[in-house]
C-alpha cells in the first residue's frame, strides 16, 4: 500500500527544505543552515517550521491535516465552488472577445477604425464559413478597402474587433 503524502498547508516543509518523510535529524541539520542565511521575517518562518517539525506530536497534527486537507480537494462542494471560480475567470477573461464578437455589419455599410476614426472600407458580403487561401474557414466580410477598388476578405472577428459601422 502507497503511503499518501500530506499537503505542506503552511509550507514548514519547503521552508526548511526537507521532504515530508525527513527523518528529525534531517530536519535538525537543515533547520541550522536555513538559520544562517535568513534574516527578518523569513528567520521567524523557519523558526515556526522547526518548532512545529521537530515534535513529533505537533508534526503528526501538522501532517494529519494535510491529509484531512487533501481530502476537502474531493468533497462535491469544493468541486462545484472550483467551476464556478473557473466559469466566473473565463468570462471575465474571454467575456468582452466574445462581446466584441456580437457586431455584425450589413453590405453596404461603410467600417470606420474604432481607435482612430478613420474610413477602413464599405462591406461588400458576408460569409457564415469563407475558406481562405490558408486552408481554414471562418466567418468573413467581403471589405471594398478604402480609397482603393481593391477588395480583400477579412475574417468577421478581426474586423469586429478593430471597426464600427456607419
């Protein structure tokens, strides 16, 4: 049977780098090298680590509620808290892409640069799936570019992205 290793919830282990099977003499010896380099508040870190590890009553506390801590990580409740931290970081982070998604512009209508204001070009036609010369297909624009006849196809994202419509 595999022995489970407890989560290092304070971080006593790392602290004094050790592993969490280190024998009290391994704790000892690393403690005092620890002490020689450690000024301020990490040295009352190390000292927290030492007095807590090297009783052996305290360090099987410590180490039980690791374990215990290991085992909250499973409980239903904690899964579903951890998605709706997730779905609540991915809206905010891919959110205003997606808003910024949601314009559509009709044939016709003329596309201004929304930074500067500047006349990009007038939409031609719309494609739900353009190929493109890459080899992918997308939603596209057909773009009349301005003061030019030239017209380019535009993946819809970028030119949702970048104009707004007049």
């Amino acid at each position: 049977m595999v022995k489970k290793k407890p989560l290092d919830l304070k971080g006593y282990y790392r602290t004094l780098k050790v592993r969490s099977d280190a024998s009290a003499e391994e704790i000892r010896l690393s403690y005092a090298m620890a002490r020689q380099d450690a000024a301020g508040p990490f040295l009352r870190k190390i000292d927290e680590a030492f007095d807590t590890l090297r009783d052996a009553t305290r360090r099987t506390a410590y180490d039980r509620q690791g374990l215990e801590g290991r085992q909250a990580l499973k409980r239903p409740s904690t899964l579903a808290g951890a998605m709706a931290l997730l779905a609540v970081v991915v809206a905010g982070v891919y959110g205003p892409e997606l808003l910024r998604g949601l314009k559509k512009f009709r044939p016709g209508q003329t596309l201004v640069e929304a930074r500067t204001g500047r006349e990009f070009g007038e939409v031609v036609r719309f494609e739900d799936s353009h190929r493109f010369p890459q080899g992918g297909s997308a939603p596209a624009y057909l773009v009349r570019i301005a003061g030019s006849k030239d017209q380019r196809w535009l993946p819809a994202y970028d030119v949702q992205a970048v104009c707004d419509g007049r």
